[in-house]
C-alpha cells in the first residue's frame, strides 16, 4: 500500500535522523515529503522508529494512506519519479 508522509521537524538532527530513515524506504517527493509502498507492518515498524526520535512537544509526522483509486487519479506534473516507476501521462 502506498503512503505519504510529511513532517515538520524542529532540530536539525532530528530532522537529518527521520529523513535519513525515510530515504531507505521510498522517494523523496518533496524536502519534508515521502512516498513509500510498503505494507502495514512494514508501517507500523517505519512509524515506531520514527517516534522515538522525534520530540513530542515540537515536532509532527503525518502519514497518509493513499488508496489504489487515489493512486490511479494522481496527477503529476515535471520531472517523473515514481517509487514503482509507473508512467504518468
């Protein structure tokens, strides 16, 4: 299943530390912004490592399931990148 996550991270360290984790699991869409296709466990651990990072009284992550009709209406436009490398018209 596909996922965005986005997140707004105070400390630089921090930042560089859940960026870091999310690079190895699927594609960078944006600074603060990853799409991965991973499985709900899969998830669940992703989210896990994530919280203990992450400082609770500053920091927010937001993870967003993206259903297989949400993906099939997906427009995007410039450079095309794609975790599953599908064709974007």
């Amino acid at each position: 299943m596909k996922f965005l996550i986005t997140y707004d991270i105070r400390n630089r360290k921090r930042w560089y530390r859940v960026f870091k984790i999310l690079k190895e699991k699927g594609l960078n869409v944006q600074l603060s912004c990853f799409e991965v296709d991973i499985n709900e466990k899969e998830m669940e651990d992703l989210l896990f490592e994530i919280q203990k990072i992450i400082d609770w009284q500053e920091d927010s992550v937001y993870c967003f399931p993206i259903s297989k009709y949400a993906v099939g209406m997906t427009t995007k436009l410039g450079k095309n990148e794609d975790i599953n490398e599908s064709v974007v018209l």
